[in-house]
C-alpha cells in the first residue's frame, strides 16, 4: 500500500519510537519524491538562472530575494542566525542528552549531530512531536491539549470557530460567508487526492478567501488553523489596495502575521478561558513555565536553522557555490553545520533529499518562514505591549505569558499595519507596527530568556557538551566523481594551480 504524507508518514513520524520503522518512512519518502525530481530541479536551475540574468539579476539566488529591499539580505541573515544560535545549541544539547538515555549510545550517541529520522518530524524541522520523551518537568502541568480536544469532541468546525472568534474578539473582521461555503477544513473522504499541505488562498475578488486543510484534531493542527486564518485576516485588510500591493510587506510578514496567534493561542490563560485546562494550573510556577517555554523552542526554535538553511541550499544552487551534481551532498553539510543533524544512512548525490521538501519541489520560498519567526516575535511584543498584558517591569506580567484576546487596542495596532499591505517599504509597516524599522531578534531573545538560562544550568549539571563538531562529508555522503576529484586535488595542493 501507498502512503500519503499528510496524514500517514506524518502521523508515523510523530507516533513511532522504533527508529527502524523511522529509518524506512525517512528512506522511502525521499526514495519516491525528491530522488525522482532531481533530474528535472537541475534543468530547471539552469532555466531560472537564466531568466535572471535576462532581468539583469547575477543568478537566480538574487532574483529570489529582491523583495526584501536589502542588497546584504544574505549575509543579515547569516548574521541573524549566528546571533540566535547559542540558543539552538542548547536546546540541541539538551535533547541529545534526553535522546540518549531512551535510546542508549548506539543509536543516539552523547556527543555530535542529532539523527534527523528520530526528532519526530519528516524534515527535523520542528521537535514538538517528542514532548514525551523530552519534557523537562513530566509531573507538573503540560499544556498540551490533545487529549481534552479529543475528550471533548472538539471538531474541525468547532477549531475554525474559535480561531475566527480570537480575531473578533480584537474587533478584527469575521470571515465572510464565501469562507464557509468554499473552505476545505478536513481531508475529504470521497476518494479524492488533494495536496493536503495547509494553505490560504485569495481569490483577488474581495471577497472570497478560503483555507484548504486536511485538519486533524490536535493542538498542533490548533495553532495551524490559527496561522491560516491570520494569512485570511491579511487578506481581508488590505482587500482594497490595489492589485499588486495586495501581498505582504515582504514575504517574511504574511508569515510573521499569521504566526502572532499562533503564540497568544498556545498561552496557558488561553488554553484556560477555551476550558482545556483546569483553572487549578498555576501558571506562575516556575517549572510549569520551563515547561510552558520548553514546549514553544520545540516548535519555534528548533525550527530555525531549517528556516534558514532550506533557501541558503538553494541560494549556493543557483550561485554555483556546490556543483548541480553534487547538491544532495551539499544538502548535509549544511544540515550539519547549521542544524547539527545526520542522515540515519549515508546518502548519496544521486539523491535529492531537498527536493522530498514540498517548497523546494514547488518553488515556494522558505527563508520567509525564517524571517516571520523573528517578526512575529517582534508584532507580538508590540501588541502585548498595546494590551497592557506584559509589562518588562513587572515580573507577574512576562512576555512569553501574555494573551491579548479580547484586546481592541491590539487589534486596532495590527489593523493599522496590515491594511498597507504591500504598498509601502517594509521598514515603514514595521515602525508602525513596532516603533523602530528592523528585524531584530530581541524579542524572540527576550521570550526564551528562562529558558535559556535553564538550559544552561541543565547542560553543566549533566555534562552535555554544547555544539556538534566537524563534519566528515565523505561519512554522510557519497560525493560526484567531480566533486571527489576537486576534494582530492584540494588535499595534494594541486587545485588551482
């Protein structure tokens, strides 16, 4: 029998423990998806680097990035995540420690890369599936909500509900009649095949926005309702600009927008006022929160090296930084050196395991995601701070515990940015949304702060060593004859002379 991706290998992914039955899921995915496209993905290379040279572009690599208005935008984000990585490097630290002791040394050894079948995911790109393995404090509180969605008999129409309800709730739009009539909210069980990767679509008419969502009922699936609905709220606000300043101010911010609800939705206070948590939680405790923030790195900060490095591939693709015939390989050192991951078996260039990425196979742009999760942590301080739900004076009231629903001064802030849409320069949509015009990352840095100071104090106590190590490429990846014979020329002194 043939497995979908959503929702078979992606429930088995997060389900299983055997790391066999994860070895051959990862495999075989990639066996039946980007392996059969590389052939095509290397023509099409030379076709948008070709196209971008006739737009007096250098490559396509430039050309990818032109609507963030930034001839450094490569190296900013470079530097950004450089700035964020000790963050990640803890966490990594940590979970490989936690990893070990479950599945002992031979399978996840106390020092180097992670092994990226095991981390609960496809692609390793969010960690949140192994709560229950790696949770910090097992017998205090936990804030996922699974299981009483489930007790309660929540449905896909009741989760749509509440998440346009969070936006009236801001004196925010509701979502016009032609959503419900045109949506699709979970997977249709009459036979038809349909991409089930969530998505909101805007049908340029000013009226009809749909969201199409094979939903399944989970916390995870919650917060990815909630995400769509803020591309639709987008939408809705600047409906009446123009046609082509109808997108976001870069392609960062429609993401960063979309992810505002995802972090007031995922608030304990949140999860209380919808009775999916007992009032008896105290939200104040201190481990109940490294619990509450620990659970929130599985998902945001984990996710942030793959955020960059999916589009950093593929900028040193079109730039001829890593040969086409060798770019699978190319693919693991960076997963290694900015992920600290391995493949579960060495992989070879004549596979394409980006390509088994659903936005690399079509095209779609991922450093946005990067981006939007340092913005959104940006929007939402702002929008705490309109609230009065977080004060950085008053201890009781930490940013990471802030949930403005119900807050029309925060939604009034939100509106002003969104309903400019694309029609003025980003800078301008976030100093009105924010006070001051850059990405920074001191939000997001002061969210985790407990956190990471946790963090840390876990890895001295248990000996961790933080960081992965270098990287043997010839031990991950059977290299192209050409780029084995370029390596062996460069070891002898003999290349470029």
């Amino acid at each position: 029998k043939d497995y979908s991706l959503e929702p078979e290998l992606t429930l088995a992914m997060a389900q299983s423990r055997d790391p066999d039955v994860l070895e051959f899921y990862w495999t075989q995915w990639r066996e039946k998806s980007g392996k059969q496209i590389r052939d095509m993905y290397m023509e099409y290379v030379g076709t948008y680097n070709e196209a971008a040279r006739l737009n007096s572009f250098k490559d396509a690599s430039e050309m990818k990035v032109v609507d963030y208005e930034s001839d450094t935008f490569m190296q900013e984000m470079e530097s950004t995540w450089q700035g964020l990585k000790p963050l990640y490097q803890q966490l990594h630290a940590y979970v490989r420690t936690k990893l070990n002791k479950n599945y002992g040394d031979k399978v996840v050894p106390k020092t180097g890369p992670l092994p990226a079948h095991l981390l609960g995911n496809m692609w390793a790109q969010q960690w949140n599936n192994l709560e229950d393995l790696l949770t910090p404090y097992p017998n205090k509180p936990s804030i996922n909500i699974t299981g009483e969605m489930l007790n309660q008999g929540w449905t896909q129409m009741k989760m749509f509900e509440k998440a346009e309800d969070f936006f009236k709730s801001m004196g925010l739009d509701p979502m016009p009649k032609e959503f419900w009539e045109g949506s699709i909210i979970k997977k249709p069980d009459d036979g038809r095949d349909l991409t089930c990767h969530a998505s909101a679509w805007d049908f340029y008419n000013g009226k009809d926005f749909r969201i199409k969502q094979c939903t399944r009922i989970n916390q995870e699936d919650f917060v990815t309702v909630n995400h769509e609905m803020g591309h639709i709220q987008y939408y809705l606000q600047y409906k009446n600009q123009s046609y082509l300043f109808r997108s976001g101010a870069n392609p960062g911010f429609h993401e960063g927008v979309a992810d505002i609800l995802s972090l007031a939705v995922g608030t304990a206070t949140y999860f209380q006022k919808l009775g999916l948590l007992s009032s008896d939680v105290d939200i104040e405790d201190e481990e109940t929160n490294i619990n509450i923030l620990f659970s929130m790195a599985l998902q945001r900060i984990a996710f942030l090296p793959f955020g960059y490095l999916v589009d950093k591939f593929r900028w040193d693709v079109y730039s001829g930084k890593t040969s086409l015939d060798n770019m699978n390989c190319h693919w693991w050192k960076l997963r290694h050196e900015i992920q600290g991951l391995k493949p579960p078996q060495k992989r070879s260039y004549k596979d394409f395991d980006a390509g088994a990425k659903y936005h690399v196979a079509n095209d779609v742009g991922y450093v946005r995601y990067f981006t939007a999760f340092i913005y959104e942590f940006q929007f939402y301080k702002a929008m705490c701070l309109a609230s009065g739900k977080y004060d950085p004076k008053d201890a009781k009231k930490p940013l990471h515990r802030c949930n403005f629903y119900g807050s029309r001064v925060a939604g009034d802030k939100l509106r002003e940015m969104l309903k400019l849409g694309a029609s003025r320069p980003w800078k301008e949509a976030m100093k009105i949304m924010t006070g001051q015009p850059d990405m920074s990352t001191d939000a997001i840095r002061e969210y985790f702060k407990p956190l990471e100071k946790w963090l840390q104090k876990e890895n001295r106590k248990s000996g961790a060593k933080v960081g992965w190590g270098n990287l043997n490429i010839d031990k991950v990846c059977d290299q192209s004859p050409e780029a084995k014979a370029r390596s062996g020329a460069m070891k002898t002194g003999e290349f470029g002379r």
